[in-house]
C-alpha cells in the first residue's frame, strides 16, 4: 500500500523520506504558487502525484472548468473526478459529464463511491469499476455510524469502512482487476485490516502529520485513541518546529507499522 500524508509547505520538501507519492489540494493551487511548484517539480522528478478536488476541504467539489484547467498544465499522475458527497447517482451523473467535456485530459482518472444506503454504494461502485481507471472509497460515509461498531463516531467509520469493503467482497462486488485508494482515515488502526490486500493500492491521510504538529504522539501501531478536528489545509502555512518534525516522523513511522505486517 502506498502511503501520503498531506503537509504543510515548510516541510514538503521533507515529505518525501515518509510518502511514497505525493497528493496535491487543488484549491490551494490558486493562493499558494510554491505549492503548486513543489508538485510540478515533484512530477519532474519522476515522482507519482495524485491531485485531489479538494471536495473534504470545501464542502463541495472545486468548479471543474478550474479542476480541467489544472490537471492539464500539471498533468498529474491520477487526479479525482468532482464528486458529490454522499450522493452517488449525481456523483455518477457528473463523472459522465466531466469525462465527456474533458475527454482527453493527462493522467488517469479516480471515480469516488458516494451514496447514503448500500445500494447506492454498490450502484455508483460499479459504475466506478467500469468507468475509472481507479476507485477511492472515503473514510467518513454517514453510513459508516449505521453499520460500523463501537463507542465513538470515529470508532463507527473505522470499522464501517472496515465492513463495507468486506461485504462489497463477499457479495462478489469487488473488483480486484482495479486499484483502489482509501480517502483519508479516522482511526489509523483501521489499515492494519487490508494488510494482505494488494487492490488497495493506495491511502492518504494526514492524520499523523496534524497529530504531529499538535504534538500527539502515536502510541506504537494502534495509532491514537481520537483525531484532531482540524484539517491540514488549515496548517498549509505552518512552520513546523524541530519538535513537531521529530512528532511527525515518529508518527509517520507508526503509520507503517500499521500498514505494513512487521
């Protein structure tokens, strides 16, 4: 499984010793131009690039004129298509509309599962499956809360998640002729569920870097019992200190021992 975790300009740079890739927030595109330049030249380099349409960050997918726009001059390894959050038929309906007004854009194409019921869920995943050239499952569907087990929301995506890729396997759903990326995470004990899982192809999470920076400290391979609230576009411009690297590589490192069975 490859790994990416989202940080903060003054140490992307840095980033590299603990990503395997590198995923880029479209929006941040417009006010940060040495943001944008850290992933052109990261792409240069030979290094893969995921560019996201910051639909976590904004509450909505970013316009996708501007997201066509930004794919083409950076031409990224993989891009996300718009989405809806948590509506698969129009997440299904936009990804029709954008392939075919932006046919021949670089880089291949992730298709995101939205929906609120597992039918829809199954619904827009097969779409996806047929369409994309990759699947992304996010990590905070509402019917996670419905399905998953324990105490906490967080709790509840974390094992949601954990349910809805099994139950999409035993009833003959998935499909691992495709790679798959997980969006994000709630809990970081959640991945140790798809160690042997080689259609996950990829996650990202900045959960270890904002806990870092927070100076929260994993504890070993189960992670931390809760998440800070913020997101890291929010700590975009943070100049991050000598204790909160040393925070973020212990944390990163935990991370993969999570992921990876050692």
């Amino acid at each position: 499984m490859l790994v990416s975790h989202e940080s903060p300009i003054s140490i992307l740079e840095e980033s590299k010793e603990y990503n395997d890739y590198d995923y880029a927030l479209v929006h941040l595109f417009e006010t940060h131009p040495e943001y944008y330049k850290f992933f052109k030249n990261s792409l240069l380099n030979g290094r893969e690039v995921l560019l996201d349409n910051s639909i976590f960050e904004l509450g909505e997918a970013f316009d996708s004129d501007k997201f066509a726009k930004y794919v083409e001059e950076l031409k990224p390894s993989y891009y996300i298509v718009p989405d809806v959050l948590e509506d698969g038929y129009q997440t299904m309906l936009n990804y029709n509309d954008f392939v075919k007004k932006y046919p021949d854009l670089p880089g291949l194409r992730i298709g995101v599962v939205q929906g609120k019921t597992y039918d829809e869920l199954i619904d827009c995943y097969r779409y996806m499956s047929e369409q994309a050239d990759y699947i992304a499952i996010s990590f905070d569907y509402s019917y996670y809360v419905a399905t998953g087990r324990g105490k906490t929301e967080l709790e509840r995506w974390c094992t949601g998640r954990q349910k809805f890729i099994k139950d999409l396997k035993n009833d003959g759903v998935w499909n691992y002729n495709k790679p798959h990326h997980l969006l994000g995470c709630s809990l970081a004990k959640e991945f140790k569920a798809y160690r042997s899982d080689y259609s996950i192809r990829s996650v990202d999470t900045s959960n270890p870097v904002v806990a870092g920076i927070k100076e929260l400290r994993y504890t070993g391979d189960m992670g931390l019992k809760d998440k800070p609230s913020v997101k890291l576009a929010d700590l975009i411009d943070t100049k991050v200190t000598d204790d909160m690297m040393e925070c973020i590589e212990y944390n990163t490192g935990c991370f993969r021992s999570i992921i990876y069975d050692s």
